[in-house]
C-alpha cells in the first residue's frame, strides 16, 4: 500500500500513542494518590443513512463515548457519570451553505460502574437515535457535554440522503465488531477503524425492495489512495487474487442475493488477513438479473495497528531499530542519555519531530514504522536473526509493501531469488537465496542499479 518511506541518509550496513513511554516515565518519578483529575472528554460520532419501510429515509446517529472521556464521581457502591448528546440535523444549499435547522434530538445518558478500574477502562457507552429526513445534502452537528465538569465537545459529519422511492433501496454500509444474525443485535464499531488484531470484522446493511428480487451483491475493498484508478468491477472478477491486490483491491467476493419484499437486513464478515496497516473504502454493488446496477454504496474505513504499546517496550530494543529512520548520531545520542528517564525523553521527542498530526493523541508515522519492525519479525525472521535486521525486512520497513513481487524458484542454472517491484518508487530489489529462506539482496538499496 503506498505509505511513507522510511529512509534515512544512513546506506545499508554492508553486507552482500505514548501510553506505554508515559507509563515508563511515570514509574520513575513520585505520583499523587490516584485520582481522576487529567483527562480529556472525546467521543466518536457517525450518521448512517438508511431506508424506512414507508420509502422515507431516516438518519442514524450513533455515538460511542469511552469511559475515559467522562468525569465520574465517587458514588455509595460505585461510581457514576452523566451526559448529553444533541444532534442538530442542518440542511446544505446547492453552493453547501447552511440553508437552516430541519431537526434537533437530545438524549441523556447515565453510567454506574462498581469500581474506580470500570472508570479508566476501554469500555464505552454507545447509543444511537434515529431522525427521518429528506432527500438531500446535511450536515449534522453532534455535540456532548460530560455532566460533572460542563465541557461540551463537538464533531461536525456531513451526510447525503439519498432517494429511497426505487425498486430496490440500501443503506449506509455499519461495520460491525460483533454481530449475531439469529438475534439482529450487533456492537457497531463506530468510526470505523479496524484493529490488526481483529480476525474479522462484518459489514451490516438494510435493503428496502417493493417487491421480491434475485440480485447479485459484489463487496470490494480498495486502497483508498487508488480508488480514481480501479479497474471495473468486471475486469476485477476476471483477475486473479495477487493481480488483485496488485491493483490495490486486496478483497473481492461476489454471491447471490434472494431480497423479498419489505425491509431486509445484510451482512458479510471480511476477514481482516491480507488488509495492511492503512485507509480503505468498502464498496457494496447490487446487480440486477440483467447485470444493470440498482444500488451502490461506499463506506471508507481505516486498519490500525495496535500493537505500538508492546512493540516500544522494550526501550533499548526500541531505539537500536531506529536504524532505518534515524542517523546514527541521533541513535548514539538518545542511547547514550545520562539516565533511563533522559533516554525515554529523547526517544519520545524524536517521534513527536515527526508526527504528522501533533494535535492528536496518535502519532502515525511512529504507529506505521514500528508496525513494519512487527511484520518483518514475524514474516522474515531467520534462526540467528530477527525479521527486522534482515534484507528484506530493512527494504520492507523502509519501502513497505512492495507493489509486485516475482519469486523465481531454483533451478538448475540459478539459486532461487525474488525481485520486489516499487513502481511507485521507481525502484526493484533482488533477493537471492544463499540457503534456507536465507535471502539477500544482490545489490544494496543506495545502488543506482536498483532504480527501474
């Protein structure tokens, strides 16, 4: 997947979220009694447009608030914590000013935990209300205030709300991170990011048909960054899973659809295998008996690597794999600190150089470059070397996924070898087996011959 390049002005050595550092951090240094006094209310919003069996359409506001965005006050057998969500449904005119107020909906919700633990959890309190609308183009403003300290927050989420009035209607596609298809109830994942640690993820949806129909449903998953290029669907069908993914489309699958009449819900599950780190947009295709196409949907959605916390814990190990990213001075310099705490500053201040969002919580280009360290451990480790040192770990670290690989088996004229292509680079890298899985680039990364 096209992603940032890793390369430092270091060559190739010769050869043929801070929350874990923060806790690192505090350990050393003397901390009040625990109490809930720093945090930070946020919350996640999302509309989904979906059909009504009138033929009207309604607009879903879903609302996810961690537990670690509220204030909660000490309670007789427990704690507690309140809010308000208050959606305002705006109309857009043609020229996308605001064109007035066509709906307001406020709710309340209460939470009680038994423990302060419950309090600082990843558990979150989600709800949803529904508001009908009419065709046409909204913005919906989502705001929260936490009741014990006051302060509101806010996301603003535009929304089109399409005609509903055909033969055969959709909705939004919801990602789901659970879903029991005997009893309809289903946890939503709202905001749509997606753990490498899930197996799976579903995808729900609701089709509203005036009367019964054989339809055919194609589901795609598409690099977002090479949406504008995609081949079409059938040309897609026709190529191979690898040639796929060559042309950023890592997930397809097609299969028949029997809808009846009235209001029915759908879902597939997509395994996560296969999807890198990075942004997508799930497509959902109805076809006609005739091939002719009579609803389309497009949700994007975003795979995340969580596995930051225990990859940077090891902080020695931490910073010797800095090596792609980082001049050597600036290793020496940060491994070399008078103290553990000094040497975790430093370490934290050279990401935070390079965070591409620094007002946000994450840092995603640290997020993207320990997340190739992970990969090449586990793809490419041999007997005597960690994934990360070797060759093709150092290329897939700097470089990423490679667009195209060939793989040349042995025979009797050569050794088998690989050759990784970036034709978004404009660069190739040979690897050629000296024994065992023992593979080794033919020429560095800095040499001109590696350059297409």
């Amino acid at each position: 997947m096209p992603s940032p390049d890793f390369a430092s002005t270091e060559p190739m050595r010769a050869r043929y979220s801070w929350p874990v550092l923060g806790l690192l951090l505090a350990l050393l240094m003397v901390v009040p009694a625990r109490a809930q006094t720093a945090y930070e209310p946020a919350f996640t919003a999302e509309v989904v447009v979906a059909p009504q069996e009138d033929g009207s359409s309604r607009l879903d506001v879903y609302a996810d608030v961690p537990y670690q965005s509220l204030r909660f006050l000490a309670r007789t057998g427990g704690f507690e914590a309140s809010y308000v969500v208050t959606a305002e449904v705006q109309r857009l005119a043609d020229d996308g000013t605001v064109a007035g107020l066509v709906a307001s909906r406020t709710w309340t919700r209460d939470v009680t935990v038994a423990s302060y633990d419950e309090t600082t959890s990843a558990t979150a309190d989600r709800s949803v209300q529904a508001i009908t609308a009419e065709p046409g183009r909204y913005v919906v403003e989502v705001t929260l205030e936490d009741g014990a300290s006051g302060r509101t927050f806010g996301h603003e989420i535009g929304a089109v709300v399409r005609d509903m009035s055909g033969a055969v209607v959709m909705s939004d596609p919801l990602l789901l991170d659970a879903y029991d298809a005997d009893s309809g109830r289903f946890e939503p994942n709202i905001g749509g990011t997606i753990s490498t640690e899930q197996e799976a993820f579903t995808v729900y949806y609701e089709l509203f048909a005036n009367a019964s129909a054989d339809l055919r449903v194609t589901y795609a998953v598409t690099d977002r960054s090479r949406l504008g290029d995609r081949p079409s669907f059938s040309a897609l069908l026709g190529l191979a899973p690898r040639q796929r993914e060559d042309v950023g489309v890592p997930f397809l699958t097609t299969e028949e659809l029997e809808v009846p009449a009235g209001l029915t819900p759908a879902a597939l599950r997509i395994p996560t295998e296969g999807l890198q780190v990075g942004d997508y947009a799930l497509t959902i295709r109805l076809e006609d008996e005739a091939g002719d196409v009579v609803a389309e949907a497009e949700r994007p959605f975003t795979i995340r690597w969580m596995g930051l916390d225990a990859q940077i814990a090891d902080l020695d190990q931490a910073i010797a794999q800095l090596r792609y990213v980082a001049k050597d001075r600036e290793i020496n310099a940060i491994r070399n600190a008078p103290s553990y705490e000094e040497k975790a500053r430093l370490f934290q201040e050279f990401w935070e150089r390079r965070d591409p969002t620094p007002s946000t919580s994450r840092n995603e280009q640290m997020e993207a470059y320990y997340y190739r360290v992970a990969y090449a451990n586990q793809r490419y480790s041999r007997l005597r070397d960690a994934g990360w040192i070797t060759d093709r770990g150092e290329v897939y670290i700097r470089f990423g996924e490679p667009d195209h690989v060939e793989d040349r088996p042995f025979n009797y004229s050569t050794q088998p070898y690989q050759v990784w292509f970036y034709y978004r680079h404009g660069r190739q890298f040979i690897f050629v087996d000296e024994g065992v899985g023992d593979y080794q680039l033919l020429v560095p990364i800095w040499d001109e011959r590696t350059r297409l």
